[in-house]
C-alpha cells in the first residue's frame, strides 16, 4: 500500500513549456485534489474531483488542466507554463474523514 | 478578508511547554475542522479531526472548536523537538470524500496560511 504518489519530484521547465504532473493513489478513493503551496499563501486548491470522470475547479484553476479517466489516477496539465506556476504542488485522495497528501512536486519555471 | 485567519508565527518554545495554535473563520457554513502538521520538504498530515463545536483530545494533542465564536485552537501538551514543523488549519462546509457527487463547494478544504513552531531542546 504505497498510499498517494507523486512524479516527479522536482521539475525546472522554460516559460511556454508543457507538462504533466503525475498522482496516483492505491486507497480505492473517490475524492482527489491538487493544491499549490506558495510561501505566506498558505495551500490553495487547484482542482478537485470526486469520482472517475468528474472534475471540477479550485481556487486557483487558471493555466491548469486535469482529467480522470480511473479511480487511481489524476494527473494535472500545465499548458503553458510560466512564472507565476513556480511553487510545491500536493496531490491529495480522501474518504470520509481522512485526507492523505503526496510527498509533493518543486516545479520552477524559469 | 480571507476566509481562515492563522498567525503564521514563527512560534518559538522551550521543551515541555504548552502551546497553542489558533485559527479564526469567517464563514460560519464552514462544520468540519482539521489540523494538519507539515514538515520541512513534506506533504501535510493530518493530526485530528473534528465535526463539532468543543474538545477532542488524541495523547498530547487537543482540538478546540467554538463555532459561536468562529475559533478553533490546537493544544499540545508536553511539546517535544519533534513536534517542531508547520501547522495547518483546515476547514469545509461538507465532508470530504463520502462518494456523493452532488453539492459542488462541499468538498473544497480551505487552509490557514500556517503556523511554524519550534521547540526548542
């Protein structure tokens, strides 16, 4: 029981890049979220979902896409990528009460 | 104003003290309430857990919930150098997770900025 995944863990990408952020979770859970971490921000969500093929958005959903095509899995897109994305990014699955983060992605954007 | 209001610290202490952390709230929608601990370079955890207004009490850890008030505090007696880290306020209007596909915004945790305590050996 690896509990949530996360790859990679850290990424440096150019401004305008593409990528994916990859998290997966072996919990059998319906709820998954993304969130970003900035210093003095505090977590912000970006987008959530709660069950395959459902999604929905966050606070913070600009430049960001996602999908969920399985319970397991639910990646997050960044079309182009910028500055203003350079932050810790946390994948998270829940049911009931219990939430359980990733280790977390240090993405910069240079 | 924010919806979740925390004191980002830092909190600094000696060994063995009490210490409180608080978070006040301004959406009085907001029912479940969470506290989760995060290390240096690691995903949050979560510590407690709470659904209602007053204590719930897990070894050295307390959460506090005064909904009339829009506060909650957690307490952690005897503190130890490991419980040195950042804490997070966590709240929703609904539970996270129960499978119902209904209701969008009740699955949406909003957190506290956190609070980084040390203790101090």
């Amino acid at each position: 029981n690896a509990g949530v995944t996360q790859t990679p863990k850290f990424q440096v990408l150019k401004t305008g890049q593409s990528m994916t952020l990859q998290c997966a979770q072996d919990m059998n859970h319906e709820y998954m979220s993304w969130y970003r971490q900035d210093p003095g921000m505090g977590l912000r969500l970006i987008h959530y979902s709660v069950g395959a093929g459902i999604t929905d958005q966050g606070e913070v959903p600009n430049g960001y896409n996602v999908s969920r095509s399985t319970t397991e899995d639910f990646p997050l897109r960044l079309l182009s990528a910028a500055p203003s994305q350079t932050s810790v990014y946390f994948c998270a699955s829940s049911y009931a009460d219990e939430q359980y983060f990733g280790p977390g992605t240090r993405l910069t954007v240079t | 104003q924010k919806e979740v209001e925390q004191d980002p610290g830092p909190l600094s202490v000696p060994e063995g003290a009490i210490v409180s952390l608080n978070c006040t709230y301004s959406n009085s929608a907001f029912q479940y309430f969470m506290w989760y601990r995060q290390y240096s370079r690691k995903g949050p955890e979560l510590l407690m857990y709470t659904y209602s207004s007053g204590n719930k009490e897990d070894g050295r850890f307390t959460a506090q919930v005064d909904k009339s008030s829009k506060y909650i505090s957690l307490f952690i007696r005897d503190s130890q150098p490991s419980d040195s880290a950042t804490y997070l306020c966590a709240m929703s209007v609904g539970a996270l997770g129960l499978g119902s596909r209904s209701g969008a915004g009740s699955y949406q945790l909003t957190f506290g900025k956190g609070t980084k305590l040390s203790v101090i050996p």
